[in-house]
C-alpha cells in the first residue's frame, strides 16, 4: 500500500499555519486548545497530511490574527492554467525559510535593525559566505 503524498495546497497551507503560529510565539498545544483539537491534528494540519476544513480554517485566522488569505499568499498554482492570470507569489523557499524557528527568529532581529546601511553590509556578508554574486 503506498502513501498518497500531501495536495500542495493543503501543505502550503499549513506551513502558512506554522509560520504565523511561531511568528506569534504560540505552541501547537496552545493553538489545539483554542481550537478544541490535539496537538496531533495540527501537526497533521501543518504538514498538509490533513486538510484543513474551511470553517477550522476560520478559527485558525481568528486565533492566528490574521485574515483567511494569509494561509493562502504565494500558494501554488495548482490545475488548468487560466489565460491572463500570472503567480505573482514569492518562491517557495521564502515560505519554507520563515516556516523554520531560524528563519523566522533571523528575519524578525533583522527588521529590527534600524539602520539600512547596516542591513545591507548584513545582507553582503550572507551573499559572500553563500558564494553568490553581487545583486
């Protein structure tokens, strides 16, 4: 018996779900118990394993403080291409990046820096351990 892999959507989702509910220092046990759910279920939720019902998606957006769109910013495009309609989301990398502890806690000191020059000079030191070319 094989494993069906997680919808994109339904995954992007709950990374979206995991990035806002550490952006506001929340556990997932905390969030469970303001939803009347386990800690389990919203694993499984933000691992996309299971599908988050849109009246669940609701709460979560009211518990989370954001709009139900959020969970849905730079989703990916998935089914017959629409003539006209372009994504104009992020990378994914961005969403996975912020959906880790490191990348949130890096991007949140990091806005708090106040000087620009500084976040450049920070932002040229990363691009030259990385390797990559100046942008």
């Amino acid at each position: 018996m094989t494993k069906k892999a997680p919808n994109p959507i339904d995954k992007h989702v709950g990374s979206r779900v995991r990035m806002r509910r550490m952006m506001v220092g929340m556990s997932q046990e905390k969030l469970g118990e303001s939803l009347g759910i386990t800690f389990q279920q919203i694993q499984k939720y933000e691992k996309g394993t299971n599908r988050i019902g849109a009246s669940r998606l609701q709460q979560i957006s009211i518990v989370l403080g954001v709009p139900v769109a959020f969970f849905f910013e730079g989703a990916p495009i998935v089914g017959p291409e629409v003539e006209g309609v372009e994504e104009a989301a992020s990378p994914a990398y961005v969403s996975d990046f912020l959906a880790t502890s490191e990348g949130l806690t890096l991007t949140r000191n990091f806005m708090r820096i106040p000087d620009p020059k500084v976040r450049r000079r920070i932002v040229d030191l990363v691009m030259s351990i990385a390797g990559e070319p100046d942008a």
